[in-house]
C-alpha cells in the first residue's frame, strides 16, 4: 500500500502510512492540509480495495471458467464413448 505523508509526498510500503493526516507532531498544521491528506489517503485506500476485488473476482471467473470448460469436455467424452 502506498504511505501519505503530510507534505504530500508518496512512498510506497507494506505498512501504514509513516504520518497519519490527523497527527500533529507538536507544529499546527492547517485543516486545509489535513483535509487534502486525508482525501489523497482515502483515495489510495479505496484504489487498493478496489484493485483487491477485481483481482479475486477474476480469479474466481477464471477458476468457474476451467471447471466448467472441465465439466463439458468431460460430458463430450461420456458421450461419445457411450
């Protein structure tokens, strides 16, 4: 997953991002910059979960797909001999 820091800079990590958007580490930092932190890490978030769903959802299509081409290929085969 992609870590957001305050500064609007990017790293790339397996882990939580490094500066959450509601941390203060003892400076003020204005609510517009929190708000755009947060709307870039939500974003990112989103994009993750959604490229998580659309992985397995074609995993899953691919796994009916060979079972069913299985099944009829089995099916023609029973057919013919018998």
């Amino acid at each position: 997953m992609t870590a957001v820091h305050m500064d609007g800079k990017f790293q790339e990590k397996n882990a939580r991002p490094m500066l959450h958007p509601f941390c203060n580490l003892g400076n003020e930092v204005d609510e517009e910059r929190q708000r755009t932190a947060l709307r870039i890490y939500k974003s990112i978030v989103i994009r993750e979960k959604r490229k998580l769903l659309l992985l397995s959802f074609i995993k899953r299509e691919k796994t009916w797909r060979e079972t069913t081409a299985k099944r009829l290929i089995n099916f023609h085969f029973y057919a013919i001999i018998t």
